[in-house]
C-alpha cells in the first residue's frame, strides 16, 4: 500500500483541528470532475467527524488534460498567501464548469485582493514552485490520477465515497480510543 511520502507540515493548506485524531490528505485537481464530486464528500465528512478530522488539499493539477487547472491552483495559492486560501479553494470547486481568467479575478476582487498584485503572480509564476512540491510530493506518495487521499499516511484505494471513507476513518478513531 502506498503512504504519504510528504508529512503534513505547516506549508499545506490544513482544515480543522491541530488536535484532530486523524487526518486526510487530498491530492486534487480543480479542473477534474471527480474532484469535483470529492468536494461535497469531504465537506461531508468533515461535518460528521468535526474535530477528530483535520483535512489538508495539496495541489495535483493535470495540466495536460486539464489546461485550467494550473491557473485555478495559482489563483488558490495566492488567495492562500493572503489567508483566504478556503474561500478561493470552495469558489472553484463550487464554479468549476466556469474555470478560466474571468472567474480567477472574480474571485480575486470578491475578496478584496488586489487583481494587479494577482495578475503579475500569474504572469511571472510566482505560486508555481509550491504547486511543483504539492505535485512532486504526490508523484513520490504514489499519485497516479486525482483525487488521491490518504488518510493518516495510507492511500486510500477504494472509491472515494462517503460511506468507505467514513469507515477507514471511524475504524482508526477506535484504534486510536482503545491504544
């Protein structure tokens, strides 16, 4: 089975309790349909397991097959580098059938960020080197198509639904009470 090769640090995007009793690791790309539809199921999980799940998205664009993937992961990453890395993050899944330029600085100005500011990181790649380390920490992790999770350090292979999750994620909370 494969594991995470890269341990959750500080550089990754991380939602929920530092104290959380387990954690899931999303490699995702914001132009694949199936993250897309791993979107509402993470959110779904983390409102049933609240506190005990602490959820970290690296960056994984398929940019050959997805040619507005690598722009939505900068336009997450500089949303990201002004705290607001969420909310980017939610908005692209959410419009995904509208990714491109027009939406990028949408959600830039929503936000109050500065579209100068915005345009020159696209324009001299400024995000691409933390995107590169997401990308190459999943290739060495195993990651060969997106989503790829991992739930404390373990590819999950199964599909990724709610109620296999939910239950590779309740059976190592038990673990972890009856240590």
């Amino acid at each position: 089975m494969a594991t995470l090769k890269v341990p959750v640090s500080a550089n990754d995007h991380r939602q929920g309790s530092a104290h959380a009793k387990v954690t899931l690791v999303e490699f995702g790309d914001y132009e694949c349909p199936y993250c897309g539809e791993a979107y509402w199921m993470v959110k779904n999980l983390q409102q049933h397991f609240r506190d005990d799940l602490l959820f970290v998205f690296r960056n994984f664009p398929l940019t050959t097959a997805h040619p507005h993937a690598l722009g939505a992961a900068v336009t997450a990453e500089y949303a990201g580098s002004r705290g607001l890395f969420w909310e980017a993050h939610d908005e692209l899944y959410e419009n995904q059938d509208r990714l491109g330029l027009p939406l990028y600085r949408a959600i830039v100005l929503k936000h109050g960020l500065s579209r100068e500011e915005f345009d020159l990181a696209m324009q001299e790649d400024t995000y691409i080197p933390k995107i590169q380390a997401d990308f190459n920490g999943g290739v060495r992790s195993g990651v060969n198509g997106t989503p790829a999770f991992y739930i404390d350090g373990l590819r999950y292979d199964g599909v990724p639904e709610f109620i296999g999750m939910s239950q590779m994620i309740e059976l190592l909370l038990v673990r972890g009470r009856n240590r």
